[in-house]
C-alpha cells in the first residue's frame, strides 16, 4: 500500500473503517439497549485501523501504539460515564460535549504522566471495576419504535468515523506511535451514534445503550495490552488475532448471558 497514491491510500482507509462502523451501527439501532450496546463495543473503528496501521508499520510502532491505546482506554470508560450522568438532565450538545473534554483532559494528563505499562494496566483495570458500577442503574431503558432514518444520518456516520481513522493513520509517522494508538481509541463510534440516536431514540434509551457498551470495553484492557506485549516478540498479526479474539470471546460471553449480567 505504500507505493500507491496518498489519495488512494486516505481513501481506501477511510472507506473500509467508515462502511464497517456504519453496518454495526445500523445493527445495533435495531437490538435493543442491551443487545446493541454489545455490538457498539465491538472493535468495529479501531479493528479495522490497526489493520491497516499494520500494512505501514513497524512492529514496534504497533507495540507502542498499543500501550497509546490502553491508556486511551480509561477514558473511553470516563466519556461513556460522564455522558450517563449527563444525557437525560442536559442537552445533547452540553452531555456529548462534556464526555468528549473529560477524555480530551483524561488522555493529556495519561500522556504528560507517562505511566509505566504495568502501572497502566492496573489503571485500567481499577477505573472499570468503578464504571461498571456506575452504570448498572442507567440499563432500564426501553428502545422506542424506530421511525424512518432521515437521508443524512448514515453518511454523518461514515464521515465522522472515515475521517479520524484515514486522518490517524495518514499523519501517525508525524505524531509518533503513543499519539496514534490514543487518537485511534477515541471513540468516535460511540459519539457518531450518540448523535445519531439519541435524537431518534431519545435520551434514555441512548443511555440505556451507553451503559451495555461499559461492559463490553471491559476486554479491550487485555486487547491492546496483547497488542503491547505481543506485537514484537510474536508478529503483528499474532498479536492483533489475539487481541480481535479476547474481544470478540467477552461480548460473546455477555450476550449469551443476556440479562443475567445487569
């Protein structure tokens, strides 16, 4: 891919992570708050951009992109909880504003500590032992019936995502592996759809589905530390399978527990 046209390249990118997150969403607007927020957990935005990120990098770039990622991860668990505090009190713009500046904040203060990556794997672990708490009250919403999806909200939806992901993966030689691996977890699926949804759906419903999501980033603390530990030593690859399997294998196991988890 390297000897194509850049053109080509932000394109091909962009197209691949935008019409994976796209199809995901649309599943997940049609199976409930619970089901649905299992499938928005799903790496269907940064799957596809360490992929990708793979075909033009070394494997030590992808290991450090990884321990990026792990410690972007925390605050995809802070966003997705400050926006349950906030979605049925405040207007779209102040709750999905305020989730976006606490990761913006969270990550800057991450990278500025520069934790070491045990240190950071416990972090992890600590700030979802707290979430998942948190969020178990905000699961009790009811999915209304859907209306007609309004021409725009799909290509909304590709350009949101197509753009971080072609943009991070253009530009991740200039801003080092640390800053690809956390601008590739930031979770522009879940913002794309909260935009998307919580108009449609409302608010209680949006966050019902917020909440389901908590619970299936759980895995992806192993995920990008496999990505961390494994991507030298092992390959690439091996270390993305595996990655790609311990997720896949948490949000199978929650579906199929069902209701029993909350």
């Amino acid at each position: 891919m390297a000897d194509l046209p850049l053109w080509f390249q932000v394109a091909f990118k962009v197209l691949i992570a935008a019409s994976v997150v796209v199809t995901a969403s649309v599943i997940a607007e049609k199976s409930g708050p619970f089901v649905g927020g299992l499938i928005l957990a799903l790496p269907v935005s940064i799957g596809p951009a360490y992929v990708l990120l793979a075909l033009q990098a070394s494997p030590a770039f992808i290991s450090q992109s990884g321990l990026g990622s792990l410690a972007s991860n925390v605050m995809v668990g802070a966003y997705v909880v400050t926006y349950l505090a906030l979605a049925t009190r405040v207007p779209l713009f102040l709750s999905l504003g305020a989730a976006v500046g606490v990761w913006l904040l969270g990550v800057f203060a991450l990278k500025h500590l520069a934790l070491a990556p045990v240190p950071l794997l416990l972090l992890n672990v600590a700030s979802f032992a707290l979430f998942i708490p948190l969020s178990r009250k905000a699961l009790s919403g009811a999915l209304p019936p859907l209306r007609a999806r309004r021409w725009f909200e799909l290509p909304l939806r590709a350009l949101l995502v197509g753009t971080l992901v072609g943009t991070t993966l253009t530009v991740s030689a200039m801003i080092g592996p640390a800053w690809t691996g956390i601008t590739m977890a930031f979770p522009i699926t879940l913002t794309s759809s909260i935009l998307i949804m919580q108009p449609a759906l409302g608010a209680a419903a949006t966050r019902a589905m917020m909440a389901s999501v908590i619970r299936g980033l759980v895995p992806f603390t192993l995920a990008y530390w496999l990505i961390y530990a494994l991507a030298v030593e092992q390959g690439v690859w091996v270390a993305l399978g595996l990655a790609l399997a311990s997720v896949v294998l948490w949000v199978g196991a929650l579906y199929w527990r069902g209701l029993r988890i909350r």
